[in-house]
C-alpha cells in the first residue's frame, strides 16, 4: 500500500473516532451503561461467551457437550451448574454421519429424561455442497441457520471438522476469528470443541486459537472401574471468574454413571482462618442455610452443589439483627462476605450463598 493510499485510510480513521466518541475516559467508561451477563449456565457460560473445549479423543466431550446444551435449552441445572433460564440452543455437527448423531441426540434425551423444543441439531451432511467455516461460503450457510433459529449459544463440534487447514498453521483460524466476534457482538455464546494430539496435555495444534476465548476447558481421563466416560474437567482460562462466583469454575470429577452424569468436586481448597467477625457472619449463614425451608417467591431452592444454601438478602438482614453491621451495613456485609469466600468458608452466586464443605 502507498503512502497516498495510508494517508487517506488514517484520515478517515480519525473522522469517524471524532464523531463516534469510540474514545472515552474513565469518568465516560464508568458512566457508560452496559446491560449485565446474560448467564445462561451458571455464572461461567453466558451469552458472550467464548469458550473453547479441548479434550483426547473418545473421552466423551460430544456426550458432554450434548447434555450440557439440551439441560440449558431446557431450563435445568446440569452438574453444579444452575441454569437461570431457558435459552435457544444450536448444535452444529461437522464430523458424524446423520445417522450417528440422530442416535446420540437419542441417547441423550433418554438419559435426560428432556426433549426440549429450544435445542436444534445441525449435520453436515445436511447442509449442500458443505464448505468449512474459514471460507464466505461456508460463513453464509451458517448464517442463514443463524438468522432462522436466533440462538443464545452454538455448540461447534469440531474445529478439525469446521475449519479446514493444517491444524498447527493459524491461518484457517485467523480466516474464522472475524466471524466468532460478529456472532459475540450479537450476542450469541459460543463453544469450539477440539481434539488434544499424541500429547493429551494441551490442545491440538496453534495455540492461537486460545487467545481470543474467555473460557478455555480441558478434560482429562480419569480411569474407572464403573465407567468408561470419566474425566476431570478444568477451566484453564476464566475471563468471567470473580471471587465471587469462583465455585463455578472449581475443578470437578464428572463421570456417567450408570446412564446419569455425576460430578464430585476434585478437592476444595484449604480454609483459612477468619476474624473473629467473620466467624459470626459464618455462623448465621450456616443457621440460616440450615433452618430456613426449601423456599423462596414460591419455587424450590436447589442445594447449591451439595451444600446447605441462604439468600444473600436473608442473610444479610439476619446479619443486620444480629448487630453485626455498623453504620454502613452495606460495605460492612459485603466485606464479611468476600473474608468467607475468599477465605474458602462459603461461595456465592448473585441471589444465593452456601457454606462449603
């Protein structure tokens, strides 16, 4: 490109800064109003989500996958993952024959015990002259599917299947990425799932593709007696972790056993000691978590991952009678808080809180 050529690109560059305001300071960022995450998967997966899923082959990350979609289709908790809500889901399949995959959304939906009219298969076998997602061609085809069915979160199964090129050039991914973000810009969660070579230790291939996601996952074989499909799954890159909502990013044993998927927490972290403070604020949360019945506006609470849960507005109203708030019962309760979260004593979401194990 000539320099006549790059003068012309930079001044049109600075007249559309200048009247678009792209630029802000901090007080016009701070300002700014964002609407909050749309979370549809516990706090991690939410409907700007980039994730990426790397695992060995045959370990059972489609089987995973499948039942995590269908459970946030239908508005159910999947593992210790609440869902806040139904959202539309696309499974977008490049690898399997129609055939195969009719039986696994099959096996699926049994092992549920859900067939929700929210979640939406497609084959590539099903689509005409089938072209990868690093060309227009085979942009537009997904496009048109996008444009029908208005999805909160796409499920691609795989990147080897749906994005063509030699696996360790970043050509073919560089060719997607602009098309990943148009999708984040609309809203629409994604999760890129992705084979591990002959090393299992991380994914296969440019380690590019991992730059630009919010959520990075691997699962690794864990070895049964009582299952061939068990692995531990962990949250290698967490864009969305806070201190607190940390629990849902925690590392866990998931397992299909006998035709239900299971998870068990792969080890808390050790607890730290409170203050004397926090150790009052712990002490009404587990009472109140204990005591109060399984309701709240009516619907039944879930245990939060096995553990006796609290409303945070209930627990802080209990804290306040207890006396245990000063002045400015706000800031003083949420610092207790964060001491139990951060401390390993309790774990919270953004209405509940529960006392850890």
């Amino acid at each position: 490109m000539d320099n006549e050529n790059i003068a012309k690109l930079i001044e049109e560059s600075t007249d559309k800064f200048n009247t678009a305001n792209l630029v802000l300071s901090l007080k016009d960022w701070a300002a700014r109003k964002l609407p909050p995450p749309d979370c549809i998967s516990g706090s991690w997966l939410t409907t700007t989500t980039r994730a990426f899923l790397w695992a060995p082959t045959g370990i059972g990350k489609t089987m995973f996958n499948m039942g995590h979609g269908m459970t946030i289709a239908g508005g159910r908790a999947f593992l210790h993952w609440q869902t806040p809500r139904v959202a539309r889901v696309l499974y977008v399949d490049g690898e399997m024959s129609s055939r195969l995959l009719k039986q696994r959304l099959a096996d699926e939906t049994a092992r549920l015990g859900i067939q929700p009219d929210t979640f939406f298969a497609l084959s590539w076998e099903d689509i005409p002259d089938f072209q990868p997602l690093n060309t227009l061609e085979g942009q537009a085809a997904l496009e048109a599917v996008v444009n029908l069915l208005r999805p909160d979160y796409i499920i691609f199964d795989n990147v080897v299947a749906l994005v063509s090129g030699d696996q360790k050039d970043e050509q073919g991914w560089r060719e997607t990425m602009p098309w990943i973000k148009s999708l984040t810009k609309r809203k629409i969660g994604q999760m890129w799932i992705h084979h591990t070579g002959h090393d299992e230790t991380h994914s296969y291939g440019a380690k590019l593709r991992e730059f630009q996601m919010d959520t990075v996952i691997s699962l690794e074989a864990v070895e049964r007696p009582d299952t061939d499909v068990s692995f531990l799954l962990t949250f290698r890159k967490a864009r969305e972790r806070t201190p607190t909502n940390r629990a849902d990013f925690e590392q866990v044993r998931i397992a299909l056993i006998a035709d239900t998927w299971t998870y068990q927490r792969a080890g808390g972290a050790a607890k730290l000691k409170l203050s004397p403070l926090g150790q009052k604020y712990y002490e009404v949360l587990r009472k109140l978590a204990g005591d109060q019945p399984d309701m709240i506006k009516g619907a039944e609470i879930p245990r939060m991952h096995g553990c006796p849960a609290a409303t945070i507005e209930a627990w802080q109203k209990a804290c306040i009678q207890h006396g245990l708030t000063g002045k400015n019962q706000r800031a003083d309760f949420s610092r207790h808080r964060l001491e139990l979260i951060s401390k390993n004593w309790a774990a919270c979401n953004e209405t509940l809180a529960w006392v850890l194990p």
